[in-house]
C-alpha cells in the first residue's frame, strides 16, 4: 500500500529550457508521484546512474535542443549496460514525427510534444506502471 | 445617457462565460472611459514622440522617418551554412542580422567537449574560434550591416570575435554597429544559460560596458532581456517588472565601476517578448518607456535623454506557438507582430511556424519575414505614432501595468535587490510559480489556446522540416582541429595566461581577450581559463 | 544471483531494490537478513533550515570523507506534500559532483506518511547502507520542529547547519538546535551577519549549565567555494575519535537503540490502533454522546486503551 510511483526527470544536454520539465514535475508531484529532479545539464551518464540509485519506475527526459537522436539512444544503451533495462525511458520536447517514429523503434515507451496536457501525461504514466 | 444607465444595462444582460482577465491577472472591465484616466495629464503622462517620458515612443517620427529593424533570428549548422542563410535573408529584404548560436558556443564550450555531443550547430551556429566568425560573416560587409549577437556568458568573446572580423575586413572599431544580449541577470532567473557565479559575471558585464564606451561606441552593450524571463512562464507583468528591475541593476553596477551614468546608459537596449494578449502586450511596451524615462531621470539623475530611452527589440512568442494546427501558428504571429509595432518596437522577430518542431525552413523564414512586410506595407499602420495613444482601455492598462511593476520593484528591494532576490530564488519561484499557473488554467479552460484546448483536431501534421545532418558535428570538430594545428600553440598559451592574470587582478578582460581571440584561442580554452579564477554557478534547488 | 547476495557484493541496483523493498514494506523478512550486517557504518546527520545550504554542504564534505578508500552513502530526505501525497525531490542538483563517482551511493527520500518528523523508514535505510558497506552514511534532512531531534536520534554526529538569514528560524530552533548539535556550521560565512551569528550561538552555549565534556564547535563555511570544508571534515572525525575513545559510542548507540525500541512501540501500537482497535462506528457514537456532556473524552480513551491490551495479536 506504501508504493509510490518513482519517476526521474530529467534535462540532459545544454539547454536551459526548464520550463517544461518543471511543470511537468510539479504536476507529476500533485498527482502524487515522487519525483527526482537532476537538475540542467546533465551527463546522460549521470541520469542513468541517478535513476538506479533512485530505484525508479520511470525516467523522462524533456530536450528541446534537438539533440533527441543522440542523447534517448545513448540512455537507452546505458541503461542496457547497467542492466537496467526495466526502467521505462519517456520523453517530452521539440521532437519531429519522424524522429519519434525511429525513438520508439528504439525502445523510447512514448513521446509527448509540446502542448500535451499534464493529466494526460499522469494517466499515462499510471496506466503503464503496475 | 450616463454611465450608471449603460451599467445598470450591461448588469441585466449575461456575459460570456469565460475569465476577462489578462495574462498579467489583471481584471479587464467591459468598457474604459474617461473615468478610467481621471488624473490623465497629456504632457506629464504621454507628451509627444521624442520627448519625455517617452510613452508615445523613443523617436520624433518613429515609423513614418524609418521603419523598423526587421531581423529574423536565425543560425545552423556549420558557419558556412549560416553564412548562406544570412545572404538568402538579406537578398530577401532584411535590414540586420541576428546571430543564433548553437548551445556549446552559448555555454562556452568547444564543439569537441562532451557535453556538446548531438548539439553541435543544432539550433545555432557552432563557433569554436575566430576562424569560424571569419566564414559566418564572410563576404557580408560589417560597416553596412548592424548585428545582434545572443551570446551571454561568452559574450565578451564573441564581440572581441566580431572586432577582429571587422579588422581583418578593414572596418574600425567605431563604425561597427549591433549588440550583444550579455545579460546575465536573466539567466540565473529563466534563461539558464550560465558559467560563472553572478559577481563575476557582473565584473565582466561592466568591462565590456567601459570597454565599449571608451572604443566601440556605437555597440548596444547589453540587452536586457524581458524575452527569456516570459518564455520560462512569466506573466506580461513580471516580464515587466523584472526586465526593468536588471536593467536599473546594470545602471547600478556601471555606476559602482566608476561610469559616469550618462556614458554607458545611452548604449543599453531592452528585448522583449510580444505574446497572446494583444492590448496588455502594446500597454507593456508603453508602460516600460515611461518607467525607465522616470526612474533614470529621477532617481539616477540622467542628464543626457538617450539615457532615458527604452529602446527594445522584440520577438514573438515562441512558446505561444502550437505544434497542433501549425499554420495557425501565421496568424498567432502576425498579431504579437503588429502588437509590438503598435507598441513602438526598434527591431523585430517574427517567429516561423514551423518552431515548434524545429529549426524553420527557409519557407517558413520568408513566410514570418513576410508577415512583418505586410504589417509595414500594406497595413497603414506605421502611418501614425503610436496610434492607440489616448485609448480609454490602453492608457488604463498602462497606468495599472506601471503602479504594479513599481509594487514589484519594492518587494525586490525588500530582498536586498536583484543579485540576492536571485541567491534566494525570488524570481525562478515566481516564474515556475506563474508558468504552473498558467498551464492549469489552460486544463481547466479558464484561458483558450486554439488546437491545445477549444478547436482540437485529428491531425497528421505533415510540413517540411529543416533538417541538420549529424556531419555537421563531425565538420566542426574537423575544423576546429585544423585550427588547432596550425595556430601559434605557444603564443596561445601566453595569451591564456595573460587572461588568466587580468582576471586575477581585476584587470579590464576585453584587451585581453581580443589578444586570445586573434591567436584563434578556442571559446572553450577562454572559458575555462576564467573558470579557474571565477569558479562555476551551481544551480539552486527551486521548483 | 540472489537479491541478497549481490546487496552484500556492493552492487548498486541491488542496494537500490533493497530500500525500494524496505521503504514500501513490501518484504518485512529483509531488514532481518540484513540487520547482522550493520553496525560498521558511521552515521552523520546534517540538518537545518530550507536555504541553509544542507546539499551543498553534503556535496563539498563528501570528497574528504572518500579519502582512504572509504564509501560513502547518502539520504536526502524531503517533505511529502500532505495534499496530493506526492513529492518534488531535488537535492541531486546540487549533489552533482557525486553523481558519477563509484564510492558514493545516493538516494532521495520523501517523508511518506510520517507527520512531521523524519521518516521512520530513513532509519531503516540509513541501515540498509551501513550493511551495504558504506563506511559513513549521512542523512540529510530540513530541521523543522520535530526533525532535529529525529535524526539526532540516528545519527553518532549530528551537524547543525544555519546561515546568516535565518534569523528567525533560529530562535524558533534554539532549544532544538542546543538539545541535537555536535557540531554547528554556519554557511554561507561571506554574508553578512554571519559572524553575529556566531557569536550569538556562542553564547547560547555558554549559558548550557550541564556538565559535558565535548564542547561545540561552531565553524563557519562557504559551502560552494569548499571554504572551511576541510575543518569540518576533520572536525566530525575528531568527534568520532572522541565518541570512540571515551566509549561513549557504546552507551549512546545502546540509547538510540533504546529510543527506536520505543518509537517502533508507539508506531505499532498507533497503527494497531487505527487498523483494528477503533470501531468507527462505536466511536462516533461515544463522540456524539462526549459533546452532549454525557461522557468525558478521558472515558473514551480508558474504553479504546482496554479494549486494545484484550486484543492478543499485535
């Protein structure tokens, strides 16, 4: 009954555009999750270290640089690596259709962009961690 | 009939069933009238164009002497990519540049650091060191052509680039025109973008301010930034209230250094953020002109006008923009266009409709440009100054824009100022708080954003996208090892050293630098040598 | 391999489950299996108000605990929002220099259910690390209210963090502060205000008339330019030395074994007491009947505490 939904989110690369990210966190955390937040800038290597760690459910990286196609094939093999694969890896941003067809070929769970509602994004998250 | 009839009216009739209020919160009535403005003074409150304080605009004619700057935004790739863009815009009517540069170069980093992998050129051009300065303006002659450079942190790098371009293409220091942003108080408040901690940052800032005043005369030395703070979630108010509060922060700063006020004050320009609300937007631009005219008169002692002037670009909404319905995102832009004209703006950006998903196509760039040509050549608009001058609703909105930022003001003061409202967060709360705000209030349909919550479709958005190959990197690094191997490594190292000292020993850093940079001195190697001097910014826990 | 057997073996996925289980009660076996493992750790608490600098200050110390090949755990425990249950964990951001570093483990923890003070699961993590072979495990949390007191109640070296602006918060904290500390730090020493505050404290601690042998330390830091970061590494292991030397480790971990005792008492009966002992229904009649004055709500009580001490099963 304790269980708490654990995610980690993320904002890899350089960009400081947190906007998203943060309120997405704070609705994860009105919607009753416990939320870790790394913080900007970060080593894809740090946030796959950090969600073990943090034993999470869930890691979701919001990017918005474009860097998309490097940094979510980088987390995914990491996590492989460390054999974490059963963390699940979402993402949020400014991301191209086509791009997030090959994404989720890769193994990203599911993309949301720019617009989507935070309850859609919550129910989502419910939906496929149990 | 009075006006107590036409209420009495009004009250037995219903209303829409939606939220009047502004973006700001403020609470819009249904009709302003005279009452609205009961202490209006035509020549304290507004006074003609040109003349203090400045609410009607900055210049005697504004847009029936000239019109304004259009400057699109825009950088890719490699600087030959971004050279061959520059050339296409100016072919196609632009007036300036505006160089976007790629996340490693605003950062500070070189396009072979790790934490560049998959950003290099992305969404800006990569610039490593001189040598890729040399190409992005090559054959673009810098004595005709006025550029604003985005470029915080590294911005006394870049500049130092641009004279020595403008050197080498036989320009002297005084006739180059443009601007660097180089404000970092809106960094550590939303725009993330930073390196050092904020004392040094502001050390450097007020180099570059004494710098330029003694040998680059016509260069807008910083741009303070209202732009960042709306697009992190702000509301029009903060954007306001905080832009100008980092902009009398400069002043103090400069102030402190030992500038005479009037000799770095005239060289400030401001950049602001046209969104949604078209009136609110307008009286914003309004209400910022009058503020800076009285406070830098009243309170600073100004006694050159240029101090007094709000001189701002201003770019649309890029977080206003919908990846739903995209060409809707034309019409979004071309009213925040017109808002801002209709505020008096110098320069402006109009955003492409594409932005959302990436960096836009050149379509997609003609198209935004083309909108800002319309609103000048077809619209009849720039015909009169500051057309909505006296209207009952924006002189209102105007006045209650300007007694709330003042309200602001205090409470940053309460803080201790700007420098430790940020160490404690004050302004990061206050955004996250309102850009929180604003997307429950979209959820629950308090406020409207068309194909996001009212007029959704089913859609297969199917537009062309620019694309940047991942060889860009792989150029870059190519490049930037050239330069590497046949500059003068020892000459580097002495330069760097040389930096290092001036930083040490509060040296002016600008003379410094610009020997760094004509040595082809990378940005990285530049950067990391003020590091060890300055140390690093760590980002505060705020939610 | 076994859950167990790789926990045992350092393996970091492993120690994270093990918490995960332990944290949600979901395998009551483990502590068990694992209880025989503790004792080795050293536990340091740092705590103080929100904005003190507590994260910076674990990030900056951590280096010089490593030294000598020593592990070094971390839990950084923030509040859950009562509202939603929900919570916002951040103090990774400023623990980023650890991040990568192999000696290092951290986790962040939300409050749960536990009203006010410091989780009763972080003392269960807290010695998940220590049989994980983390040579120091450092719990750091906000001291509001109940909490200092909490950790210290875990911790062999409780750090009390304060920063100039916390004006208010420190009066409030006074006593809390006396009754916890083994060591106090003032961060971000640059400001201003900062050496008043010394001073202050100093004297607070003065007018302490007990008889104890080890004397306060009060140590001034500027935790993000690693300032007085090394004294207070060396302090705190000056403070283990002392604690080991005069054997006052033995007596105090028995005491705090004690206090937990205690504390798993009280929880155990409360809970018991919410889950089975009080019949709703009964007790809204016994309600309705205390407002019309016909019973005392000390009446109420001596029923429900009878009625739980006939129930066998605990």
């Amino acid at each position: 009954m304790n269980k708490k939904i654990r995610i980690l989110i993320g904002k890899p690369g350089l960009d400081g555009h947190d906007r998203g990210a943060k309120v997405i966190a704070a609705a994860l955390r009105d919607a009753g999750f416990e939320v870790i937040y790394t913080g900007l800038h970060q080593l894809s290597e740090s946030i796959v270290e950090a969600a073990i760690q943090e034993d999470v459910d869930i890691i979701g990286l919001s990017i918005l640089s474009g860097a998309h196609m490097t940094i979510f094939p980088k987390i995914l093999e990491l996590l492989k690596q460390k054999n974490a694969e059963h963390i699940i890896v979402i993402g949020g941003g400014i991301i191209p259709e086509e791009d997030i067809k090959k994404l989720l070929k890769m193994g990203v769970k599911r993309i949301f962009t720019p617009g989507a509602p935070t309850n859609d994004i919550v129910d989502y998250i419910k939906s496929i961690i149990r | 009939m009075s006006k107590d009839k036409w209420k009495k009216k009004y009250s037995k009739r219903k209303e829409r069933d939606i939220n009047f209020s502004n973006l700001s919160k403020i609470k819009i009535n249904p009709l302003y009238t005279p009452d609205d403005n009961e202490d209006f003074d035509y020549d304290k409150d507004l006074n003609y164009p040109g003349e203090y304080p400045y609410t009607r605009g900055v210049q005697p004619t504004m847009y029936r002497g000239r019109l304004w700057t259009m400057r699109q935004f825009s950088g890719f790739g490699t600087p030959k990519d971004t050279n061959t863009r520059y050339k296409y815009l100016l072919k196609h009517g632009q007036t300036g540049l505006s160089v976007a540069f790629d996340f490693p170069t605003l950062y500070g980093k070189d396009s072979d650091d790790p934490l560049a992998q998959g950003e290099v050129g992305k969404c800006g051009v990569a610039i490593d060191t001189l040598r890729d300065m040399e190409i992005l303006f090559d054959g673009i002659p810098l004595e005709k052509i006025s550029t604003s450079m985005t470029i915080n942190p590294p911005a006394a790098m870049l500049l130092a680039m641009y004279i020595v371009v403008g050197e080498k293409q036989g320009v002297p220091k005084d006739v180059l025109t443009g601007t660097i942003q180089n404000d970092m108080l809106k960094e550590y408040q939303a725009q993330k973008t930073w390196i050092y901690p904020p004392e040094p940052s502001m050390r450097i800032i007020t180099d570059i301010l004494k710098y330029c005043s003694e040998n680059v005369p016509k260069w807008n030395t910083i741009s303070i930034s209202g732009y960042h703070i709306r697009e992190a979630g702000s509301t029009a108010l903060q954007e306001l209230a905080f832009t100008l509060a980092n902009g009398f922060t400069y002043v103090d700063y400069g102030i402190k250094s030992g500038l005479p006020v009037d000799t770095f004050a005239p060289r400030l320009s401001f950049f602001f953020n046209s969104h949604l609300d078209f009136f609110e937007e307008i009286a914003k631009y309004r209400a910022a002109r009058r503020i800076w005219a009285k406070l830098m008169k009243d309170k600073y002692h100004a006694q050159n006008p240029k101090s007094y002037l709000v001189r701002f670009h201003t770019q649309t909404a890029g977080c206003s923009l919908t990846a739903q319905q995209p060409e809707n995102n034309i019409i979004r832009t071309a009213f925040q266009g017109l808002a801002a004209v209709l505020g008096g703006t110098q320069s402006l950006h109009t955003n492409s409709m594409d932005e959302t998903y990436a960096l836009p196509t050149e379509k997609a760039v003609k198209i935004a440009l083309r909108t800002q040509q319309l609103i000048a050549y077809e619209t009849g608009v720039p015909n009169t100054i500051d057309p909505l001058g006296g209207s009952y609703y924006v002189e209102a909105l105007t006045d209650e824009l300007e007694k709330l930022t003042l309200e602001y003001f205090d409470k940053i003061e309460t803080l201790g100022g700007v420098v430790p409202a940020i160490e404690k967060g004050f302004f990061q709360r206050e955004i996250s708080r309102s850009a929180y705000e604003y997307q429950k209030a979209l959820e629950k349909k308090e406020k409207y954003h068309v194909g996001i919550n009212i007029f959704e479709e089913e859609e297969n958005v199917e537009i062309e996208l620019l694309k940047i190959p991942e060889e860009v990197e792989i150029d870059q690094k190519k490049s930037l090892n050239k330069v590497k191997e046949e500059r003068n490594n020892s000459k580097v190292k002495e330069t760097l050293i040389k930096l290092r000292e001036a930083a040490e020993n509060r040296e002016n850093l600008m003379p410094r630098i610009l020997d760094c940079v004509r040595e082809y001195a990378t940005l990285g190697e530049m950067c990391e040598t003020l590091k060890e001097v300055f140390g690093i910014y760590k980002e505060p826990i705020i939610f | 391999m076994e859950l167990l057997q790789r926990f045992l073996k350092g393996d970091k996925p492993a120690i994270a489950r093990v918490i995960t289980k332990i944290e949600n009660g979901t395998d009551p076996k483990l502590l068990e299996e694992i209880f025989p493992h503790t004792g080795n750790a050293y536990f340091i608490g740092i705590t103080g108000p929100p904005g003190a600098g507590k994260s910076s200050l674990v990030n900056a110390i951590v280096p010089k605990l490593l030294e000598n090949n020593k592990k070094v755990g971390i839990i950084a425990v923030d509040p859950t929002s009562p509202f939603s249950g929900g919570a916002l964990l951040g103090d990774r951001i400023r623990m980023n220099d650890l991040a990568l570093n192999e000696n290092v483990f951290i986790r962040s923890m939300a409050t749960r259910g536990s009203l006010g003070g410091l989780a009763s699961k972080t003392k269960d993590i807290a010695l998940v690390l220590d049989a994980a072979g983390f040579d120091y495990v450092l719990i750091e949390t906000v001291g509001v209210g109940q909490i200092e007191l909490d950790i210290a109640q875990v911790c062999d070296t409780t750090v009390v963090v304060l920063v100039p602006e916390s004006g208010d918060a420190i009066q409030a904290m006074k006593a809390g502060i006396l009754e916890v500390a083994d060591i106090l730090v003032v961060n971000k020493g640059d400001r201003s205000g900062a050496d008043r505050l010394i001073l202050e404290m100093k004297f607070a601690f003065e007018l302490r008339d007990e008889k104890i042998n080890w004397q306060i330390p009060i140590l001034k830091t500027v935790a993000i330019e690693n300032q007085g970061i090394e004294k207070l590494a060396s302090t705190v292991k000056f403070h283990k030395e002392y604690l080991e030397r005069s054997g006052e480790i033995e007596i105090e971990r028995k005491n705090k074994l004690v206090l937990r005792v205690n504390e798993l008492i009280e929880e155990k009966i409360k809970t018991h007491l919410h889950n089975y002992i009080i019949d709703q229904k009964q007790l809204k009649k016994m309600i309705d009947k205390a407002y019309e004055r016909k019973i005392t709500p000390h009446y109420i009580t001596d029923e429900i505490v009878k009625k739980m001490f006939l129930k066998k099963e605990v």
